[in-house]
C-alpha cells in the first residue's frame, strides 16, 4: 500500500534529494552505531560475561571512531529538511523551517558526496539501515536490489546484536549516511581515503521490487518496524 499524499510529502521532506533509477547506493560509516554503544552501556554487566573490558570499551567508543558524525562537533550542521540540506535559502526570515536533526562530522562525508554528484542523501537513526533504506526507496517510487554483504558494519555490533538476538540491521544507526549517486566508486574510494568506512551495497531501478540478498537467497523489504533497541529497553 503506498503513502498518502500528506505522508509521502512528510517523507519526502526527511531526505536530501530523491533517488533515480539506476543510482548506486553507498553507505558512509558504519551502521548500527549508537545502537551498539547504548547497548554497551546499558547492558555492561550481562555482557562482561562474554567479552573483554577492552572489547567493551571500543564498542562504546564506535560512533565516535568509526561514524561520520562526531558528538560534539559544532562545524557543520545537518538541516531536517531536503531544502535547506541541498543548499537552498532558508525559509523566510532566515529561519529554518525545520529544526538541526543531526551534526556531521566536518560534514566530510556529506560535502564529498555532494561534490561527487549525489543525488539523495539521508542521515540514518532510529529504525536503523533497514529503516533508512526503505524511506529513501518509498520517498523516491524507485525499485532496489542490496547486498547486506556489501554493507559496512563492525565485528562488535554483530557480536553484541547475538548476545541479544536482534537484528543489527535495524538498529539505530546515527553516525552512517545512506547515499544515492549515479557512480559510487568513486566517492568511496575517497571516503576511504579520509578515513571512513564506506560501501556500494546496491542499485536502483525503475520497477517496483525492492529485493535485499544475503549468498544469492532474496527477500523483499518491507516498512519500518521498531527499533530493535526497544527489544532490550523493555526487558523486565
């Protein structure tokens, strides 16, 4: 069941810029970042009986080493519109018309994309890849076939999403960027070269399957669901 207007217009206005098909899809950063960390923090005493004190510091510390978001960086402010985000004046007044959702680190990651022709942008969050996914291919009427191979996540979160049994793929993922571009190679060679994790995970098209692949088995994506992180929050 597709949007209605109202709703694909409220969609419409979380991304930066509309997919096409035949765009690359590249993910800069690594996903389910914050999610990990607030699990590493919450959940501290369960999981000291399966990893290492070291093992554990580095997983609070992701989003800040392996995301494109820095915590306290006040250089560049990300816009919670597509039109401010896409450089057009601001509403009148000089005011946003949509409050700062995010704060990119040295917007580095967002500027190169841009620079190398990006045509959709989205910071992911809540509801995580997945979430993010399917908002920028509902947003732009595009169909998709991804590789969840192909997509950036570290060895810590995959552990600590086992330890819990939830999916990593939909788990808050502030700190990565979801990217559409007509030639994705070559903005992630130089978000590797500036030090990130980024990746091609995928293409779009111009019919209506949106078809997510794991060694060759598909399945359809389907609409958002909770964060996963809500699993463990309402544990009793």
């Amino acid at each position: 069941m597709r949007l209605g207007q109202v709703a694909m217009e409220a969609l419409q206005a979380e991304i930066c810029g509309l997919l096409t098909p035949g765009n690359e899809l590249v993910v800069a950063g690594a996903v389910a970042l914050e999610g990990t960390v607030q699990i590493a923090k919450m959940k501290h005493d369960i999981l000291r009986a399966h990893f290492s004190e070291s093992f554990l510091r580095n997983a609070g510390e992701l989003r800040a080493v392996y995301g494109t978001v820095g915590e306290n960086d006040d250089s560049c402010m990300l816009p919670g519109n597509r039109e401010d985000c896409c450089g057009e004046p601001p509403a009148a007044g000089g005011k946003r018309s949509a409050p700062v959702i995010e704060k990119v680190e040295g917007c580095a990651a967002w500027k190169a994309a841009e620079a190398a022709g990006a045509t959709a942008l989205y910071a992911m969050g809540e509801g995580g890849f997945l979430s993010a996914l399917w908002k920028m291919a509902e947003a732009s009427q595009v169909g998709l076939e991804m590789d969840f191979r192909k997509v950036p996540i570290r060895q810590e979160t995959i552990e600590i999403c086992e330890i819990f049994d939830i999916n990593p793929y939909k788990l808050n993922a502030r700190g990565a960027i979801l990217i559409g571009i007509p030639a994705g190679e070559a903005l992630v060679q130089e978000l590797h070269r500036q030090g990130m994790m980024a990746a091609v995970i995928g293409q779009t098209n111009d019919g209506n399957d949106r078809m997510l692949y794991y060694n060759g088995n598909g399945r359809y994506l389907e609409r958002p669901a909770k964060d996963e992180i809500y699993k463990i929050l309402c544990e009793k």
